[in-house]
C-alpha cells in the first residue's frame, strides 16, 4: 500500500528551491506504488506542528512545472528549530502524531545544515516511537556551506546574480571615475562562508579591472590593510570596486556590523557593512564613494538564475523521491562533480550523519595570499556553477511568477500550542 | 565636404546609453557625404575640453554593434558642467577651438537636463564665435525627468529591473513571513522624481500583494501616516513591502537622508532612506525589516534591460543624425507615443530651448489618493516602457560586455587647463 509523503521548505528561501519542490511532486507522481499523496507544509514545519497541509495533488502538472521559474517559497518556509530532546522532545512527538493521522511514512525536508539535522532527528525520533518514517534531506542555501556535496543547490545562481551585478556596476563606476564616484561596495550575503563574495570576483576578466577587492568572513578584517588597498588602487586604476560579506569578523569574531555604529536615535546601525566601510573610506581617504547591499534581491533573483544550479536544484528533488523509494533513510541526495572542464555532474548521496551541523568555508587555497581576491582554482571551481541561463516567461515586461492554489487538507488532530 | 562629429557621454550613465552610442556611430557611417569621422569625448566633455578624443572608425562594426549589449558608458563619461558666459565663457571658447582644429561640425551631446542646455549654449556660442556647429542633443536619464519627450532613453530598463527585483523579493518575504522578516523596504533613484519609485509598484499584479506602499519624492514624508499603514499592512497581509525614493523629503524639501543621522565616529551616515526607514520600523513598531539599496546594480543591470527601451536608445542615436545632416540645429529627438494598447511610438523632435533645465516630474494622477502607489493611469503609461526583453550574449555564466580599444586621435592644439 502506498503512504503519503510530507515536504516542507525550511530557512531562507532561494531563486530555484522551488525547482526541487517540483523534483518532489513530479517524482512522486511517477511512484504512485510507493508514494500517495504529496503534503506541503505551510509554512514549512509549522505547518506539520499545526497540522496546516497543503494537498499538492490538487495543483495542475502545469502549476507544479511552474515552480520550476519561480522563485521564494511556494508553500511557505520556516526558521524555526525545533525543541530538541533535551527540551522533551515534545515538538518532535507532535509531528509523528500528525504524520500518523495522515499516514505519513516519507519526510522531505529542503533546507541547510540545521534542517538537515532535524531531518536525521524526526527519522530518529519516529522509530524510537514505533513509527518508523523515511527522512531525506533536501539540500538547499545560497550559503553553499553543507559538506560532502560538491556546491549546495541555490548557490548557483546567487553566484551568477553577484557576479553579474559586479561586473554591470564595474563598467559603470569605471565609466565615470574621473570625475564622479571613486571606490564602489557591493555588500552580499554569506555571514560565515566566503563562497558569495568569492563569486562577485569572478566579474573580474582581467587584472586590473573590478572588484580589486574581496572582503571574506573567513580573512580578519583589517582596516589599514584594506585602506592601503583601495588608496593603491584607485591611485592605480582610478577606482577601486569591492565584494565584501555582510559577515565581515575581526581577528576575534566579532562582526563589523556589530562594531557599535548608532543612528541618531541611539539605536544600533542595523546591518550594513558596506555603508560602514564606505563611511570609512570617506572620512579616511576622503574619496567619494557609493554602495549597494543587494540583500533578498540576490537569493530571489531568479531572472538571472543559473541553468546548472536550476538543474541541480531538481535533480537532488528527484533523487530524494528515488532515494526514499528504495528504502534509503537519513540519506540526503549530493551533487558529485566528474568533472570541471567539460562539466560533468552526477546525483550522489551522503549519509545524514555526515552532513548535520558541519559548516564547509572557503579553503585558504581558494584565496589568494594576501587575502584580498580568489584564486584561479577557485574560479574553475565557481565557474560551471553559474554557467548557462534560464529566464523564466515574461508577460508585460516582467517574469511570469505562479502563485500556487495551496488549498488546505482537512484537520484531524485536535489543535496543538507548542 | 564632410565633416567631423564629436560625440560624448553626459552625467550618469545607463544600461542602454551605449546603444545610442551605436545609433548615432552607426548611422553617421551610412551618412558618409555629410559627416567624416566620428570622434568621441574620453570622459564626456572633458575629452573636449583636454582635447583627447576617441576615434571610433578604429572600431569594427561589430564592436559598435555589441555597445547595444553593453551598460555603462564605453567611452567615459562625466559630471561636469561647463562654466558659463557668466563666468567669461573660456570653457566654451576652449571647445570651438578643439573642435576647430578637427574640423567638427556637429555636436551630438547625450545626456539629461543639463547637458541639454549645454548643448544649447554650444550651440549659440559656436555661431557668435563665428564657427557655427549643429548640436543635437540625444535625450537620456534613467530618472525620466525630461521634458516634451514621452520617455526618456534609460528609464525603460531601470523600471523594469526594480520592478523585476521588487516582484521577486516580495515572493521571498511572503514566502518567510510567518517567522522571520516583517517588513522589507528597497531604496531606488530619483532624487526628485518618483518614476523609478512608481516602477516598483508594477511588481503589484494584486491588491494585497507587495509592495504595499511607495514613497515618492513627489509627496511630503509623514512618519505617522507611514508607521500606520505598515503596522495596518502586516496586520492584515502578514508582511509589508515598501519601495522608496532615495529622494524622500519632508514638507519643507529637506531630504531624509540628510535629517541628521550620524555613525560612530559622528559622520553623517551617508545615503541610505532604507536603513533609516528600517530603523524606525523596528524601533516604533517592533517589526524585523530587512532592506536593500540597489545602487548603481539598478542603472547599469543591462541583462535585464527592456527591449522597448533598448530600441528608443537605439532610435534616438540614429536620429539625432538624421537630424543633424538634414540641418536641424539645437534639437533633440523625443520618443512620441501614438498609442498605449497596443503600444506604437515614433520619433519626434524638439526645440533644445524647450527642453533645457525643464525637470518632469509624476503628475498627481499618476499617485493614488493616499500618496501610497501608483494607479492605473499610471500603469498604463509604465508597462510598455518594460515591455519585451533584450538579454545580452553570454559566455561562462557571464554577459559578454564590449570593451573598446578606444584610440586616441593625435593632438593639434597646445595644453589646456581650466
């Protein structure tokens, strides 16, 4: 008899996470011996906790082909970890309870290191309550920070975003500098792992040219170093353009952003290292300067997905949906590289407990020697991740985005309060 | 005989700046018998004034062809004013005398409001100096503030990237707004004009989806009216999102970026409405924001420019030639729509005396009652400027952008100093 599967989209959403709900629900529409019906959480775990489901079946194979191109999550996602064992368990307890009212027997859980470590927990916790479900992890952050798989779906094309924008506004600023802006700061996201400032580096084609500069978490911020730096290069090339990570630490740990700037209420600056360091620049090189912090737009930004990344993205959907299939539990799908020039990738698999909880920073030979920029073993590694294209449809003049019909599945547990 | 033209770019520049670049060098090659070589200005009038300029018959056709696919501006450009006849006029004495030197006889001048009436005053002074030349202005600026023309060359690609980028993070924070970002706002141009803040409010395909309130340069700042309808925003939709003109001002005309914020090290915080708007959300409402400024990723995004809007640049190069060699001095050609559905435009032609120093900015029927969006008259007028789309080439991941090899022409005249 075949059992129901629960899917559910956890932590910050990406342009392609929706690609591997689609890899899910296709997949699972292929083995109906094995699978019934598809449930999404709404708003990711909380909608188990709250037995809020959402009933996949009743979206067309169109509506469910769309995902593909949008971007967000379809069904909601969730930052919310779960009260562990050392807490009672009790949150853990709920969700087999909603599984078994559903007949609920396969778990997919498309997020990061902490999903993927829920994931191993509620494969743990059901059989040690007699109730033994299926739980594959569904790899999914723009982070590009979870072990084992060669880069994580949805880093691709955060990466072709970064890069591309560097290299558009490097031609701007570099168009202009004699007599207007001096030194440009794209502030992008990555609060512990490098790998998206690395990829604003790849807008660079040739020495020379922008971004000079690169701000990793993984290199302590060191503020004569990197004034010395842009005074250098703008003297150099008559500007100077910089990546630099929202998760920029000193030598010990502290963030920049962190560093005590207040506004006039008294309040802290919220985030913002670009302005920060162009505020620095300003009043220490006196040379005029403008920044950008691209925030959401760059992890939603799917009219400049990359095609390899939107490929992967389903594929690791696909394959949890066979992995679980065959009866392959605490498993997650990985993404295996044969090779780098040509491209060549295959779907691999890792066991949960390798993957939860481990966070994978840029290499130091992915960075060069004084800190400041990537490597060219870096670039061959980043390289085919943003490489090929996939725009979605446009209708006048924007991207044709499909909002799903999300219909609830009736409640059959009492009402729960965590 | 035929004679030189000189060609430069003015202020700001544009994802689409270089296709007029291309209209305008690629007709004057098909009007060999009126106009000899096609000399550009390295950094706008600065080339001019330093005489180095740039021959672009060293240039393949297909170099000038890719200039179509290639944002910011090819041969430099620059914010400088010239000094006028109040200030003894030597500024545009020096232009005659280098455009004596090489035979100039037409001036293609390619910019916003002030170069518009640069571009007069050459014009005028050319022939009280007794070496008339024709001036033809070719109309650009993303902030869509000019006068007489239906749109400005620019404009198009600008709104749709801000609409695009707005469309997809809203996707993101309805998507997460149940247990993370409440509240998010993206900061765009237009210090005085709101068209960029209203194209952010296409991202709005139905009531109730974000972005929920725009705020225009155009209608005073209220921080009561605007905490309130946040608040009542997330009440009733679980999220707020909120475009906003880096020009938002108070009753008085004050910028609110000026309003006394200061870092740190007592600095006036530089740029950023959204930072501050955030701020205030957070600590009036308790809400979590998240913001972004797009900065120069917004103008100079030519991977998602609009068609419509790459073919007006286009068309207004080329006419700006036609113009000239037909004799039609202190012009500039306008876009001039016939229709809006289906959209049909032509070229028109104005009078420079018209357009100079004349700034356009949202008509109130284009801003709802509140203040808060833009209504359908507006959209009306807005969705065919981003209609149709022109990606460019692509090559590892990356747009392919043309670089130049931008050779000087020898000098003829002596050094030159302001």
């Amino acid at each position: 008899m075949p059992r129901n599967a629960f899917y559910a989209q956890s932590g910050g959403v990406t342009a392609v996470i929706n690609a591997s709900a689609a890899g899910v629900i296709e997949a699972a529409r292929k083995h109906r011996k094995h699978i019934g019906k598809v449930y999404a959480g709404r708003n990711g775990i909380l909608g188990a906790l709250q037995e809020d489901l959402i009933d996949t079946g009743k979206e067309s194979p169109a509506a469910i082909r769309a995902l593909r191109n949008t971007p967000g999550g379809a069904f909601g996602s969730a930052r919310y970890k779960l009260k562990g064992v050392e807490k009672g368990g009790r949150e853990y307890e709920r969700l087999i309870e909603v599984f078994k009212a559903h007949d609920i027997g396969y778990f997919f859980y498309n997020g990061g290191n902490d999903s993927a470590d829920t994931c191993l927990k509620v494969s743990q916790m059901s059989a040690t309550m007699g109730y033994p479900i299926i739980a594959v992890h569904v790899p999914k952050t723009v982070d590009n920070d979870l072990p084992i798989t060669d880069c994580c779906p949805g880093f691709g094309s955060v990466a072709k975003y970064v890069a591309t924008s560097m290299m558009e506004a490097v031609l701007d600023v570099e168009s202009m500098a004699k007599t207007s802006t001096k030194v440009f700061i794209l502030e992008v996201m990555g609060r512990h792992a490098g790998w998206i400032t690395a990829a604003t580096g790849l807008a660079q084609r040739k020495p020379g040219q922008g971004p000079h500069i690169l701000l990793f978490p993984e290199v302590p911020w060191n503020e004569e170093a990197f004034l010395a730096r842009v005074e250098e290069t703008v003297k150099r090339y008559g500007y100077c353009a910089v990546g630099a990570s929202e998760g920029l630490q000193d030598a010990g740990g502290k963030f920049l952003s962190e560093s005590g700037l207040k506004d006039a209420f008294g309040h802290a600056q919220l985030g913002g290292v670009a302005p920060m360091l162009a505020s620095l620049v300003q009043s220490k090189l006196k040379l005029k300067q403008h920044w950008a912090v691209a925030d959401y737009l760059q992890r939603s930004a799917r009219h400049i997905a990359s095609r390899t990344d939107l490929e992967q993205s389903y594929a690791v959907g696909k394959a949890a949906v066979e992995l679980a299939v065959k009866g392959m539990n605490s498993v997650m799908p990985t993404i295996v590289r044969a090779s780098s020039r040509p491209y060549r990738w295959k779907v691999g698999v890792a066991k949960l407990s390798d993957v939860a909880n481990v966070e994978k920073k840029m290499p130091r030979e992915f960075i060069t020697a004084d800190g400041f920029h990537i490597t060219d073993k870096c670039r061959k590694y980043l390289t085919p991740l943003i490489s090929g294209e996939a725009f979605p449809p446009f209708e006048d003049g924007l991207p044709q985005y499909v909002r799903l019909k999300n219909a609830a599945v009736r409640k059959k547990t009492g009402a729960w309060s965590p």
